[in-house]
C-alpha cells in the first residue's frame, strides 16, 4: 500500500546553517518546489545529523516560505550535494538497502573511467589515447605521436597537478598547474633525454598519473576553449544536457574550473566566434553528451547527475576528457536566464521524485460497493491522506485510458473498505468498465485527480482477432498479458471493428489464463500496433486518434525507398547502403546492369520476401531472372526487358512500387549465404537496446534469406566465429561494428519518423568482410529468434515492447529481466 513519500538533500554543515537563519538560498528554493509539485516532502540536512541507529535525519524542511527544524525517518531518495561529506557515512549511507540515491556512483577517477569506457565501441572513438602513467616511455611515445602529451593525477581536481608537455621542434616545453594559478615553468631538453620523469620534475610527487595524448585544442583569438555538459535526468528518467564554451586565459593550455576567462553559451559561441566548420556542432557535442551519459551508466551505475568535459580540435572534432560527479552549476548562474537556471537546479529532485515513486509500485484492487450514493469514490482517512485528496473539495477526479470521471469524495472509517482497495460505488462498474478485484497501479497526476492502470491496448487485424474468438491460441499474446499483469496492469486486445470512436470505447479481447474474454474497455491511451496485413487499418486509426494518445510504432509501415533517403544523410550510415535507385522504366535496369554484374528488384512496401527478383545478363541479349515462388526456386529467361511489367505484375502495385539494388556478395556460411537480422528495441526506461541478433541462411539456390521463404536461422556468434577462423573477419570488431551501426540507424530513423519501439534490421557482411544494412522493418516480426529456439530471447522481445508501452503511459514499468538478460 502507498505511503508518504519524502526525499532528502544531504549537504554540508555551512549550507543547513544558512538555511537554519531562514535565508533561503536558490538551489534549496528549487529543489524544494520541484518536490512540492511532484506532491512529496523533503528534508535538507547535513552529515552530521544522521541518526543511525534510529534510522533518521534532523534537518530543514521548506513550509509556507519558512524554513522548519525536522525530524524524519530516513529519506526515500538522496540527494547528494555534500562535497566534503566523510567517505565512512557516505559508505554507511550506501549500504542501507532501502536507500537509493539520485547517484549511485560518486567519484570517476580517471583511470578507472578510462578504462571503463574504452570496452563500449561507441564512446572509444572519443577517447584521447591514454594509459597509466609508469615509465618515461610512455611519454615519449606520445611526444613522438602527437606533439603533446598530458599528465593528470588519477584523483585530482580542477586540473591541480596537470602536467602538459610539448614537443617544440624536438625540445620540451613544460607548463605546470599548481594551486591558485598556472605556474609556466620552460625546461628546454632533448625529448630523448626525457628519462626519469618524476627526477626532472619534483612538482609530480608520489601522485599518481594518467598519461593522455595531447590535443591540439580550437582556439578563439588564440585562447583555447572547451565545453561542459551538464548532464542530468528529469522526472521522466530522460537525460538533458546543458552546455557552455569555457574559454581559457591567452597563453594557457587549460580551461579548467577557475582557470577559464569567460563563459559562453555554446550555440551562439560556436557560430558567432568560430567559424563555419563549427556551425554544426553543437548538435554532435548533444549526441555525445547524451551518448557518454548512457555509457557511464553501463559501465558503473545509475546516476541522475553528471558533468563531462568534452574538447573541440582545430578540425572541429570532439573529444571526451573528463566525467564528474557532483558538479558545480556556478557557470551557469550568470549564462542563463531564470527559468533555465531554475531547471537545472530543479532537475535532480525531479529524477530524486521520480526513483522514490518507481521504488514504490501503488498497487490497489478495484472494487464496487453496494450504497446510495452513486458516482462516489469510498476512501479511508489513511487513503485520503496518501492520495492527496485531504482537502476540502468534495470531488475527486478518477481517470482510466479515456474515460475520466468527476466522482463524489466519500472518506469513511468502514473496516470493509481496505487500505489495498480502492471502493467504488456499484454504479460505476458499467463506467470505469474494469472487472472487479482487478490489480492495478494508482498514481496522482495532481491533487485531486488520481489515474489507474496501466492498461495497454494491442492493435491486431480483424482476421486475427476472429481466430481469437474462435479459440486460437497465441503464446505471445499470453506473454503480452503476463508481462502486463507482472506490473498491476491490463492489456487488452482489439481490431479497428472494435473501436466506438464517439465514446472512445473499444470491445476488447482479455486473456483470463484459460479463454478469451470480450469486455467493453476504455480506449488505451499507449497502443502496442501488430495489425499485419491491411495498412489501411493502421492509417486510420492514428489519424482518428488525438494528440492525447500514443502508438507505437509511429508508423504503420517503414518503405524501403523512405528509410535509404532518410539513412543516406546521418554520418556514418551512408557507407553501410547499397546502391538504390526507385524503378521507374525498364532503362533504369539497363543501366543498373552495367554498373553491376546482377542486381536486385524489391517491392517498396512488402515483406517476407514477397516480390523480391534478382537479375543478370544472360546469353546474347537476354536476361536470367531468379526469385523464390512459394516454396521452390524459380529461373526464367527474358529476351528482352519489355516484358518486365508483366512480370512483376501484382506486385508493382500491392507493393507501392519497387526499388532496385545493387547484389551484395554475401558472406557464406558452410556452403549458403547468410545476412542476419538485428532487432533494437525501447526498453523500460525508454533508452534503445539491441535484444537479439540471428543469422538467416538461404535456402539452397534461393535468392532471399527469410525463414519465411525456405531459410534457416543458425546462432550469429558461431556463424561470426566461423568468419573469424576463415580470417576473413575480426569477429570481435566487426560485432562491436554492427552494435554501433545499429544504434546509429535507429536513432535517425527515430529523428525523421518519430517514436518507435522496436525496429527489425536486415544487414550482411560480403565476401570481403564489409558491414551493410539490406533495409529498416518498422514492424518486425520474430520468426527468426521463434526458429532459433531460444526461449528466453523469445520472452525478452516480446516483453520490451510491453513494457515500454507502460512507461509511455506514466505508470512503473519495472524491469524484471536478470541483469545478463539485459545484453546479448
């Protein structure tokens, strides 16, 4: 059952102190309304203040504009701000098990983070070579390499003890940072005379040091600059990142914290002062930055909170120096305008507010008393106070998927009632339309407005849903209906047949664990959409559809033409598409035909291999046409390309047209070629993950791959290392490769179409090991990974959906995957 929820901001002793004589400083304001408004506590208190043993803290809380003495039980969520706290009770705070904090990792040395970061291939390209520091080799190799290298103590701050040592025409040139200001300090000696580093430079110490290729930083009027991304989640779990151009003093190297002459906003920095090889980065310092935020998180620990130093070279390209935790928002006080300044500061209590809610599922069963009072909504006093309906209205508003409801606020002391109920009055059994002694998830949207669900809608065809109600089974529809219920939900079933638009009802399909039932059911506000087959039915449904509700995916069907025009500008996809072209006349096969030895013919908006022909020259001036017709091979002979149009026949028009491609060389594995499908998914927190990769082999002499069409699935690992025994691969590279080309692709078809959940690519890797994607399934099917027999990836991709529809929806989407489960 629900109880009352309040977080803490953990601080330093002379930061409660000011807020004991009542002057309220701007962070405190914030954090504190940020709180107010997610209707929960919290309590500002200092290290020395924890009762341990008593489980509680004595701190300042904000009430009616005063700042109040407090005694509390132990926050739900910390917010950790005390830079000086001692590592012994910030350990101790750590090791209590109810307790999660807005971080849960403080402090990323250097090395460490390095190292961490450098195992995920899509952050290692950002990178400066770095290692730890040992020998007076390594210095000289970086010298040699670069021109630079830079020395960094592994736990130091703002840049104290940076060493930065340049190669000036085969002399060094050492500049050091000591405490307070940049010390320059001129050695000039053979670089080959570099030999005991910490000798010829005592200012080093016993510290220890990363050694980190030096960079050739962009300059504005020759004074170095850089940028700080401030990254932090809000109460959606979604990362913002907040940027400002950090511009060093002039004959400085560094643009650390206290060291920088001036701070800029970045966008306006970058165009107005740098030049126009600069007008477009701040888009890719944003992708970064988020990128980088995602990866701390895999590599260590959720965190809400972080700052990453991110250096820009003369060639506009960026580079990750640092992360840090528990940063300063000093910079951005003067840089923003209020409300900026305000939803920085306010940001780590929307996530505080968000973990607290997430850790505690609001569960209740919906039941229906017999009463006089009709319209009515029945509560405890303990359930008032918790709902956030203690207050003098005597409504109460109650939504569930569309309908919403004005209903009579009734608090009784009636045993009966239950604290894990929520009592409604008999009458509304046949306006809220939810079975009785149904589970679910209550949240408060604001004072006096509850909601309950989720509940989940499944877009199918009206074929599909007549073999339901005729007793056909379908395990992914029970895997749906589990997942849903796991979490206190509802997922209901329906076909565009079944929806009454006017009173946005729909006559839905529930899985009761032995028989479909039908049931009126408000209509879903986050639609999972598997309606195969007629895409008229998809079109029509988001376009009769608001504003107010979600489908998922945006798009009923991805064309193969629309994705290759999308794909074709995002940098660093364009090398992985074959060439296309839209078949418009039997010339445009001629000439794809002396670019390439054969080539491929493929239907713009068809699956499973429908349609799909490959063709070549053949003796004199015919042409040889191969394609698979249900389940055999097929080979005719064209004397001439007049009669192409018949032969494509119905396919030309159900299939909106064709494509035409270059033949890829595929890869073989024993003696058939392969190309596999990668399936990326949303998963409970909204962020893109790659779920499951599979090999599809072609059936012998079959001119497609598909399972459906004769194909086979093997495991893609043993078919990657089978590549790498034939050297014609690097397994380990190429897989990191088709990882990051992957996230790539569905984040730029995400950017131009809108929200997915799930996108289905078909790649291969040729003869001479090179990576291409074959095209985008906006609405994949999971024939591959059913065949490989692989029972818990079969779970894993049809519960990713399912619980990133309950995400969209506002309510806990919890994660219940085993943690290994969570990578391929």
């Amino acid at each position: 059952m629900l109880r009352t929820l309040c977080n803490g901001v953990l601080s330093g002793p002379a930061y409660i102190r000011i807020l004991s004589k009542n002057k309220t400083l701007k962070s405190a304001q914030c954090l504190s309304d940020a709180a107010e408004k997610k209707n929960m506590g919290v309590i500002f208190f200092s290290y020395d203040d924890i009762d341990f043993e008593r489980m509680e803290v004595n701190g300042y809380s904000l009430l009616g504009g005063l700042w109040e003495k407090k005694t509390l039980s132990m926050p739900s969520v910390i917010y950790d701000q005390a830079h000086s706290c001692p590592a012994k009770i910030r350990r101790k705070l750590m090791e209590i098990p109810t307790l999660r904090f807005v971080n849960e990792k403080i402090g990323f040395w250097k090395w460490e983070t390095h190292q961490a970061l450098d195992r995920f291939s899509e952050i290692r390209d950002f990178l400066p070579e770095t290692s730890f520091f040992e020998e007076s080799d390594q210095i000289y190799s970086l010298l040699k390499k670069y021109g630079k290298a830079v020395l960094k103590p592994v736990h130091g701050l703002k840049a104290m003890g940076l060493i930065i040592l340049v190669n000036d025409n085969g002399k060094i040139r050492f500049q050091y940072r000591g405490k307070g200001k940049d010390r320059m300090n001129y050695k000039f000696g053979r670089v080959e005379e570099l030999h005991d580093l910490r000798t010829q430079f005592p200012v080093m110490g016993t510290e220890k040091y990363i050694v980190q290729q030096g960079l050739e930083l962009a300059k504005y009027e020759d004074r170095v600059f850089d940028v700080r991304a401030l990254m932090q989640k809000d109460g959606s779990n979604m990362w913002h990142a907040s940027l400002c151009a950090k511009v060093g003093p002039s004959n400085s190297e560094i643009t650390a914290l206290g060291n920088w002459e001036n701070i800029e906003r970045v966008e306006s920095f970058l165009i107005s002062k740098c030049g126009s090889k600069f007008n477009n980065l701040s888009a890719r310092l944003k992708q970064l930055a988020v990128l980088t935020a995602e990866t701390v998180e895999k590599a260590f620990a959720p965190v809400g909170e972080i700052a990453l130093d991110i250096a820009v070279d003369k060639n506009a390209d960026c580079w990750l120096l640092e992360v840090n935790s528990m940063p300063s928002k000093a910079m951005f006080y003067d840089l923003f305008n209020d409300e900026e300044l305000s939803d920085v500061l306010s940001r780590p209590m929307e996530y505080a507010c968000y973990l607290a809610k997430e850790s505690l599922m609001q569960k209740c069963r919906v039941c229906y008393l017999e009463s006089d009072l009709q319209q009515t909504l029945f509560l405890t006093p303990k359930q008032s106070k918790e709902f956030n309906l203690d207050h003098e209205k005597a409504y109460v508003r109650l939504t569930v998927g569309s309908a919403s409801l004005l209903l009579r606020k009734e608090i009784s002391k009636n045993n009966s009632l239950g604290e894990n109920k929520l009592t409604l009055s008999r009458d509304l059994k046949t306006t809220v339309f939810i079975p009785e002694d149904t589970e679910l998830q209550v949240r408060v949207i604001e004072p006096g407005h509850l909601e309950l669900g989720p509940l989940i809608g499944v877009f199918i065809s009206p074929k599909k849903a007549a073999a339901l109600v005729g007793g056909k089974t379908d395990r992914v529809y029970y895997q749906f209906t589990n997942k849903t219920k796991s979490v206190a939900g509802i997922c209901c079933f329906f076909s565009i047949g079944d929806i009454d638009w006017e009173n946005k009802l729909i006559r839905a399909l529930l899985w009761d664990g032995s028989t479909w039932i039908s049931r009126i059911v408000p209509l879903p506000k986050v639609i999972y959409d598997r309606c195969f087959g007629e895409r008229s039915y998809g079109f029509e449904l988001r376009n009769k559809l608001d504003s107010d509700y979600r489908v998922i995916n945006s798009l009923p069907k991805l064309g193969k033409w629309e994705t290759i025009q999308a794909l074709k500008n995002t940098p660093g996809v364009k090398k992985y598409l074959p060439d296309t072209i839209v078949y418009s006349s039997k010339s445009d096969i001629a000439d794809f035909l002396e670019k390439y030895q054969s080539i491929y013919l493929k239907p713009d908006m068809l699956y499973k291999g429908k349609g799909i022909y490959r063709l070549k020259r053949g003796p004199g001036a015919s042409y040889i046409v191969e394609f698979r017709d249900d389940d055999t091979n097929e080979i005719i002979h064209l004397p001439t390309l007049d009669d192409l149009d018949e032969m494509l026949g119905k396919y030309l028009e159900i299939g909106w047209g064709y494509i035409v491609q270059e033949t890829i060389e595929l890869s073989y594995y024993k003696v058939y070629p392969f190309d596999f499908r990668l399936l990326y998914q949303k998963d409970w927190q909204g962020s893109w993950q790659p779920t499951y990769i599979v090999a599809r082999i072609a059936a012998p002499g079959s001119v497609v791959t598909s399972p459906r069409s004769g194909g086979a699935v093997a495991d893609f690992n043993t078919v990657l290392d089978e590549l790498n025994n034939q050297e014609c691969i690097n397994s380990t590279d190429m897989y990191q490769e088709i990882i990051t080309a992957g996230r790539k692709i569905v984040e730029s078809i995400e950017d131009k179409f809108g929200d997915f959940v799930e996108l289905g690519l078909d790649m291969a890797i040729d003869k001479s090991g090179k990576l291409w994607l074959i095209e985008v399934n906006g609405k994949p099917l999971k024939v591959s990974i059913k065949k490989l027999n692989n029972a818990e990836a079969f779970e894993r991709c049809h519960n990713s959906p399912i619980e990133y529809a309950i995400y969209l929806s506002g309510f806990i989407a919890k994660d219940t995957r085993k943690p290994e489960e969570q990578l391929i």
